[in-house]
C-alpha cells in the first residue's frame, strides 16, 4: 500500500514538472509583432519601406524538374500589381496581376488564373511597409519554435482577411523570413527564401525555392530597383480584358 502512494505521489510530481516546463517554453516564444518588430528592423526599417512604390527584380530561373534555365523579370506595383515573365528559350512563362484578374501563359494564350491564386496575389503582393504590418491579417499566432531549412525559426500560424491559411518561419537569430507554406485546394506550397542582400537600404531574399511535386523552382535575383513601374507592363492580354 506504501509503495503504491509512492508512485502516485512521483506521478503527481513528474506532472506538475513537466506541465511546468510547457509553460515555460511557451513562455519563451515572442508575440507576433515582436517577431514582425524584428523582421522589420532586419530587413531595413518600416520607414525605409514605406517610401516603395514598386520595384524591379532581374535574375535567372532553373526549372529543375524540366532541366531548363532562362532570365527572369518581375515588376511589382501598388497597390498589388505583378507581372513577371520567365524566358526559357524555348518556352516563355507570362504571369500577370492587374489588381482584378490573374493570368498566365506558356505558348498556349493566356489562361485567366483559379479564383483561388487570384485571392492570394492580391493579398499578398503588397508594396511599402504593408508587408511588415501583422495586423493584415485576420488571425495570427506564434505556434512554436521549431527547425526549418536548417535554422531554428519561429512558426507563425496565420490566416488573412480572405480566408486563406498558411504559415510562416522566421529566422530566431536574423529575424529574417526564412520560409512560407501555403495551403490552397491544389495542396500545401512550400517557399524557401534564402541569401538576403540590401538593395538601396533594404533588404529582399536573393534565392526563393518553390517546392512542386514534380521538382523545385529556383529564383536567383541579381539586380533589384526601387520605384513605380511603367502602368502598361502591368495590362492583362487583350483576350482577357
């Protein structure tokens, strides 16, 4: 009867040390806008960024899974406005968000975009310093602390005003956003950002990986330049407007 009581009482005891070492790891983890706080002053500052009106990336894409390469163009403009065009040679890729239609074309004609990445583009291609404001989303929580890309990163659960649900990963050390996954009806996307560097004061990811099923999708940025882009660049094809 003795060592029944015993054992119990050591049960009762390993409980309580580990619901206590719970708390304090949950303790441990920062709120939301401090690991935004962060990830603004690394990439530059919410002030430096709020002066963007759109920007310029030039680079190169490895279509991995099709053992292809090409130079690689993309414009962002406010409010979210995106047009980017990957040129393999043999093939050219043409994407294209003009604030109300998403397309996209591979030598077949343009192909209006599903409902769903139309929804996502305007969300999430955002100019200045809305990027770095957490609070454009409708929910947002700091789920744990936990390896990604092979750095310890912070696991951001958030779901934006559309509905949309995702998660994102910040580097516990640099404060950088270090990856993202997206679910969408087609699957979960995984988007790995890699070799930040500064352009004009501010600071993009110069390696973004995209994870598909049938192989990655490389971006290697070399060039990046801070203004509006031309208003044309961003026009829908004729058959689609």
């Amino acid at each position: 009867m003795q060592r029944v009581v015993h054992v119990a009482v050591a049960a009762v005891m390993l409980g309580g040390a580990m619901t206590g070492s719970a708390v304090r790891a949950e303790a441990q983890l920062p709120t939301v806008q401090q690991v935004y706080d962060k990830y603004a002053t690394a990439v530059g500052g919410r002030d430096a960024w709020a002066k963007v009106t759109g920007r310029t990336e030039k680079g190169t894409a490895d279509i991995t899974f099709a053992g292809l390469s090409g130079s690689y163009v993309r414009y962002i403009g406010a409010p979210n406005l995106m047009r980017m065009t990957i040129n393999l040679g043999v093939l050219e890729i043409d994407q294209g968000f003009d604030g109300e239609k998403g397309w996209q074309q591979q030598g077949q004609g343009a192909q209006r975009m599903p409902p769903d990445q139309e929804k996502s583009l305007a969300e999430n291609l955002q100019t200045g310093a809305t990027f770095l404001d957490p609070g454009r989303f409708a929910k947002a929580e700091v789920q744990s602390k936990e390896t990604f890309d092979g750095a310890e990163a912070y696991k951001l659960a958030v779901t934006t005003k559309g509905g949309a649900e995702q998660f994102e990963f910040f580097d516990v050390n640099s404060g950088l956003r270090i990856g993202s996954v997206v679910k969408s009806p087609a699957g979960a996307q995984q988007i790995i950002y890699r070799d930040y560097k500064e352009f004009e004061g501010k600071k993009l990811s110069t390696k973004v990986i995209q994870n598909q099923p049938q192989g990655d999708v490389i971006i290697n940025i070399s060039t990046v330049t801070f203004g509006a882009p031309d208003g044309a660049v961003f026009k829908a094809p004729a058959e689609l407007r």
